[in-house]
C-alpha cells in the first residue's frame, strides 16, 4: 500500500506511547489522523499537540471493550472524512492479575480479554466491511506483544493469553481478506525489539468499575520506573525502543505489505526455534524451565 497524503489512518490507544507515535507518523505522511482512546484529558491533549504541527485530526472518546463505542468511532471517522485507509487496533491494557492462576480473580481476565482481544475484534467489524466496500487500498495493523504473541510469558500469564489471541485473530483475517480478493492487507504488530516506555504498566489507571478487583492487591502496582531500578540493582541494564522506532516499522511494513511488523531480535528468533522445535519434537516445553523454577 502506497501512503499518500490525504488518505486517512485511525490508531486506537492513540492518547500515548505507541499509539500516539503512529499518529505522529501518519500524520508525516500527510495523512488525516482519528485519535480513539478512553483518557480524554490525555486524548485531547494528543490532539491538540498533532494540529499544532499541521495535522487534520478527529478525536474520539472510545473504550474499544464497547462495541457500540467502536461503532461510533467509525461512523464519526467515515462522517468526517469519507474514508479509512489505515486501522491500528492498538488499545492494550495489563491485567493486574497476581499469583498463580488458579489464583486470579475473573474480573483480570474479562478486562484485559474485553480491551486487547474484544477490543481488536471489535476495530475489524467497525472498519473493515467498508474499507472493503470503499474499494482502495487499505491496511489493518493489530498490536500483539512478544510476550504471549511469540512465546508465553507465565509472569504475566493473562496478558500473554491475549496476546496470542491477537496473532490467531490476524492470521485469520489475513487469510479472509486474500479470500476476497480484497485490496486491504493485515500485519500484526510485535512493538521492539526492547521494552517500551508507555502507560500499560499503569493501565489500571483506566481500570472500569464493571471489571473491578474484588479483593484487594496483596502487592501494590509497580511502575516502570520501580521495575528498571529493581533490574539495575540486580545487575541488570534494561534496554528500551523509542516508540518513534515502532511508528517507523509500522509505515515501513504497510509500505511493504509486510503480515510480520516483526524487528530483528536474537532474543525473540531464540524463542521462535525453541518453541518451534519442541512442537516439531513432541517435546515438553523446556524453554519454559527458568519459569518453572521460579
């Protein structure tokens, strides 16, 4: 797909960090930017800050768990400009969950299900029966995480679970569009090849009262700064990816209709063979041991 200006992208989960970094570069492009995202003091800050620097935008309180709010994003994106070209179903949130889990309460599982897994399912029924019928070209990019998308991630079990979730989803609709011969293309999205520093460790922020805790957490929330610090004590430099990096490798993969928006890494390639092979083998997963032990 050929991004030119006047073409219109929509980024959910756009008020920051990943997000907020594509609708920048979008908007570079000369594209027309819908923001959608729950935090509307965030939100429209976001939005004021990308028409400063010349950008046409559209912003939209949207909780992407809600299918009739995903609805309305896309009946105010088509109103407002006739057409969408670009969907990045990027909305993510972490679960809060902790201990084993047997352990969990239900309520983190139906969050995090209703944002990341619903959430993307609901940006694909919104939009992309009229890209379709808009009969241009067109791209749909869904967030997934190494951390689930690639191999499982037990420390973090139900974010993980729905990360896996979106890879399926967009190999799925992959293979729909090609079934209809339709000019949109799917790519899902492994943001890196390092941590990112965005809001999702602090997404209990937006936390609904429907999904809410019903015990209370027997550690508090740690942010990102109190993790880094825990790391460097123990010996150990995180490395991070600017967000600009990943906005760059979104607009170079829709450029190359590119399913994998995957970075090089030795680390993820690592936990490809090894999953991978444990499958081909009819092994026990071992790449799982320093989990296990823990």
């Amino acid at each position: 797909m050929r991004l030119a200006p006047g073409q219109v992208a929509v980024v959910t989960g756009a008020a920051g960090g990943i997000g907020l970094a594509m609708a920048r570069r979008f908007a570079a492009e000369g594209l027309k930017v819908v923001l959608a995202d729950v935090e509307e003091g965030a939100l429209h800050k976001a939005a004021d800050d990308l028409a400063a620097e010349g950008a046409e935008v559209l912003a939209r309180l949207v909780d992407v768990a809600d299918r009739d709010s995903v609805t309305a994003l896309a009946d105010a994106a088509y109103e407002a400009f006739g057409a969408v070209h670009v969907l990045c179903n990027n909305a993510g949130v972490g679960s809060g969950a902790e201990g084993r889990m047997w352990e969990h309460e239900p309520n983190d599982w139906k969050w995090a299900f209703s944002v990341n897994v619903w959430g993307v399912f609901h940006g694909i029924q919104a939009f992309v029966p009229r890209m379709i019928a808009g009969g241009g070209p067109g791209h749909v990019v869904n967030t997934s995480s190494g951390d689930g998308g690639i191999a499982p991630l037990p420390t973090a079990s139900v974010y993980a679970v729905t990360k896996a979730a979106v890879v399926t989803m967009t190999e799925s609709l992959y293979a729909h569009l090609r079934a209809e011969r339709a000019p949109v293309g799917a790519s899902v999205l492994f943001p890196g090849p390092h941590m990112l520093r965005t809001g999702l460790w602090e997404s209990h922020r937006n936390r609904p009262e429907r999904y809410a805790k019903q015990r209370p957490r027997r550690t508090p929330y740690r942010t990102l700064d109190q993790y880094e610090a825990a790391m460097r004590k123990a010996g150990h430099e995180v490395r991070f990816t600017p967000v600009e990096e990943v906005a760059e490798h979104v607009v170079d993969g829709i450029r190359a209709d590119r399913f994998w928006m995957l970075p090089a890494s030795e680390h993820s390639d690592r936990q490809i063979r090894a999953r991978s092979q444990s499958m081909l083998d009819r092994t026990n997963p071992a790449y799982l041991e320093s989990f296990i032990l823990d």
